[in-house]
C-alpha cells in the first residue's frame, strides 16, 4: 500500500508501460527469429527504440527527482533491468558472419 507522501503519476506508469511493451517485442523477436523475413532489421529498429526509452527515462527521472515515489521509481527500474535480461537472448540469434555473406552476396 502507499502512503500520503508517495507521489504517483501518470508518466511514470506509462514509463514502465513502454519499457514492458518493448520487452515483448524483443522477447518476440527473440522466440521467432526464423520467421520474420529480416530479422536483423526489426533488431535494429528495437535497439534504437530502446536507446531512446532511456534516454527518456533518464530525463524524466532527472526532473522528478525526489517528486517521483520510490515504488514508482522502482516500477520503472525493474522494467529497465527485465528489458537488460532479454539483450544477450537476442545477442545470441545473430550471427555476424552471415550479415557479412548477405552484404557481399
């Protein structure tokens, strides 16, 4: 339960919303790779949106600051660290050598 001091917000939930939608899309990237036709490409396109996701976070934490409750701050920190544990999966699908073989072929 949280207390009267704890401060919640709407862009905080909606933080670790994002951050647990992009995790679903690299978990699905991940458990499917043979079935998309370029799979590589969508990886590219999730790291960008990851990159940026943290950009956000770190920016909305910044001005937050000591406003943002520790659950909420934890909310989101969790969902970061979950979004970290599904990297080395998709680390482990690509195969450099065959990018290589695709752009000399």
């Amino acid at each position: 339960m949280s207390t009267d001091s704890e401060n919640f917000d709407e862009e905080g939930l909606l933080k670790a919303i994002k951050t647990s939608e992009l995790s679903e899309q690299i978990a699905k990237l991940t458990w499917n790779w043979n079935n998309y036709s370029d799979p590589i490409k969508v990886a590219h396109e999730l790291i960008a949106k990851r990159q940026k996701l943290f950009i956000e976070i770190s920016e909305y934490i910044q001005i937050m600051g000591s406003k943002l409750s520790k659950n909420q701050q934890n909310q989101i920190e969790n969902a970061v660290e979950d979004l970290g544990k599904l990297i080395p999966y998709m680390k482990n699908k690509i195969k450099p050598y065959e990018s290589l073989e695709k752009i000399v072929s």
